[in-house]
C-alpha cells in the first residue's frame, strides 16, 4: 500500500500565552553556574507539628512553613542570595523576596504563574500561608505575568514581542541586580511534586541566585537511633550561583536548611 493512501490523525494545541515567560526563562538559566543538589528532608516530625498547629486553630500549610523555613536559613547564609553586582562585588538584600509558583486556571489550561512573597524574613508561617491562599482564589487574565501585581502598560507588551526581544529583556534585567530584586524577587521556589507522589527529584531551571524544586513527600525506611523506622521524606532540588558562593559554605547553608526542616523551625513563634 502506498504511504499517501494511510490516513494520519493529528490536531494542534495552542501553547497557552503564559508559557513563553517559562520558555526564556529556561533560557536564560542555561547561562546561570549553578550548582545542584539533590537533598532529602526527613519531615515527620515536622509534619507532627504541623498537625497539631492546624488542631489547634492555626491553619499553616505545609508551603507556607517551607518558604518561612528556608529563609529562616540564608538568615545565616545571606550570600547564597545575593546577586553578582560586578566581577568584584556581591549585592545582598536585607529583605527576602521569594518568587512562589502557584498553578492557576486560564481558559481550558492550567498555567503556572509565578507571585513574589515579599520580605518573607519578617513574616511569619501564618502570614505566608495566607497571602499564598488570597492568590490562589485571584481571576487571571493572558497579560497577567505575576500574580498579585496588576502589569504595567509596557509589560503588557511582553507576550507580543518576539523572542529573541524577550529575551534580551531578562539579560538586561539580571545586569540590573536591584530592579531584578523589585521585579522577581532573590530566592525562587517551585513545587511540582506537590501535584502527585513522584519518587524522584525535579531539575530545574532559574535565573535567581538560589532557588528549590519542591518534590513529593514519601514514606521510606531510614535509621533513626540506630533502628530503622518508616520515615516521612520530602525531595528537593537546589540550584545555588556559585558565581556568589563558594563550596564550602554552601554546604554549611544546607546543613542549616536539612537541621531547620526536619526540626520544624518557625513553628515555635506560631504558637506563643
């Protein structure tokens, strides 16, 4: 039979306008030197103190604790989130800005949108947990770029621009450290494993100076006081610029985030 006599069935999906934001923004951390680490959190114990927070009348989520968590680390450890200011200089912020994807409904898709949590050091579990919820509940249009921010006249502009503009857009906007800080925050977390139990880890792309894929929680044996238990375990990815931080340093900042994610921290001013 001849192949033009076999009928091929196919349709096309229109790439839902949001997405292009994703596409240059994997582009552009392909210039990034981050370094990734695959990390496991044994969140149990944890997640026993999120429970009874939540009995208790405190309705944390599980996110908005992480995001408190985590910057209760670089509390610590501020380089790992500071931008390259030039070839010879950092520039780090008091505040964190955290970028937060959050999926939302747009049209027949769901599209992830990021919204930026500002000064996060200074919030509490609580409060981070309710912005992220007061998002979740906002109507979005096709120029909607971050959430929570009404976009300005020329960012409108973003999605008509082709692409080799758009992406000229985001070099110019890492070279500018202070406007990159005001527009898309220092810190980005993503948490793609939250939408089911994969047993595995995420890599992702960022442009920010660290960032972390959030994977799924599992139940997996581990040694605990030299016995083996059941244990609740939380993959995740971290990319860390090593453009703004060293080795061993970074290794002291995660050693900080493994002790303050798997004891809980920030949970004890929630409940005074």
């Amino acid at each position: 039979m001849d192949s033009r006599d076999v009928k091929t069935y196919y349709h096309y999906t229109k790439i839902p306008q949001s997405r292009m934001a994703t596409f240059d923004v994997y582009a552009a951390g392909l210039a990034k030197h981050h370094v990734s680490a695959l990390l496991e959190f044994d969140v149990t114990e944890s997640r026993r103190k999120l429970s009874a927070l939540r009995k208790s009348g405190t309705p944390i989520s599980f996110n908005g604790w992480l995001i408190k968590a985590i910057s209760t680390s670089l509390e610590r450890y501020p380089d790992a989130a500071s931008f390259l200011y030039s070839r010879r200089k950092l520039i780090t912020f008091k505040d964190h800005h955290i970028s937060f994807v959050v999926e939302k409904q747009l049209g027949d898709h769901r599209v992830p949108l990021p919204m930026v949590l500002e000064s996060v050091n200074s919030k509490s579990a609580l409060e981070i947990t309710r912005e992220i919820e007061k998002v979740k509940d906002q109507v979005i249009t096709k120029d909607d770029i971050v959430l929570a921010q009404s976009p300005k006249p020329y960012e409108r502009l973003y999605y008509r621009l082709p692409g080799f503009l758009r992406r000229a857009f985001w070099r110019y906007l890492l070279n500018h450290p202070r406007l990159a800080f005001r527009k898309m925050g220092n810190i980005s977390i993503t948490s793609p494993g939250m939408m089911g139990k994969i047993n595995g880890w995420f890599i992702h792309r960022s442009v920010h100076p660290v960032s972390f894929g959030i994977g799924s929680i599992l139940k997996k044996p581990a040694v605990v006081d030299n016995e083996i238990q059941i244990r609740e375990m939380l993959n995740v990815t971290a990319l860390i610029d090593h453009d703004v931080i060293d080795g061993a340093p970074m290794v002291r900042f995660l050693k900080e985030l493994t002790k303050n994610i798997e004891a809980g921290a920030g949970m004890e001013e929630e409940k005074a």
